[in-house]
C-alpha cells in the first residue's frame, strides 16, 4: 500500500490515520552529543631556587596561590565548541574530562 499525503501537509508527512491501520509505525529518536570546554591559565610567581623536577610537586603544594584564581576565571571563561585538545600546546588527553598543566617559559611544562 502506498502512503499518501494531504496537499497541505509537509513534502514526506504521512497520513496518520493510515499508519495506524497498519500499525506499522517504527518510532526513530534523534540525538545528538556535543562537547564544549572552557579553557583558563594563570600565573604564578615560583622561587628562582625551585629546580625543574621539582617543579610539578612545588605547585602541588602550593595550590592556595592559584586554585581559587583559576576557578574564578573559569566560571567567566568563554564556552568554545570541541574539547580543546588541539587548541592548546600540551593538552593532549582527549579521554579526560579535565586537564591541568604547567608552562614556564624557557618550555618546560607538564600536567599537574
């Protein structure tokens, strides 16, 4: 049996009444997932004797200078579309939900 429209109803719109009567309806859902993320940096002052490989831990530690600053600039932060991983040097754990790292600027960096 062919499916008919009315003139006046959208081009593919079938008549319901003839859907019913053969009650050979398949409902479809369509979704969608986007990512979005936020990206935010501050900076800090660090001692001049603080070495590089112990760099990482010295931030750790020191959250208090730099936690609340980040969190406050976050909720202000522009929502971009895609996660970001390769709009930022260094961001590359695309699996993670968050990413934390550390720049200085001779080029050593790495994730917190």
């Amino acid at each position: 049996m062919k499916y008919t429209q009315k003139p006046a109803e959208k081009p593919g719109a079938m008549l319901l009444e003839e859907l019913k009567e053969q009650e050979n309806i398949m409902k479809v859902k369509i979704q969608q997932r986007s990512v979005y993320h936020k990206f935010t940096e501050v900076e800090i002052e660090v001692p001049n004797d603080v070495q590089e490989d112990e760099l990482m831990d010295w931030i750790n530690n020191n959250e208090q200078l730099w936690a609340d600053q980040m969190d406050e600039k976050n909720t202000f932060s522009k929502i971009e579309y895609g996660n970001g991983v390769d709009d930022y040097d260094g961001m590359n754990e695309s699996d993670a939900d968050s990413e934390w790292r550390f720049q200085c600027p001779n080029g050593y960096g790495g994730h917190l």
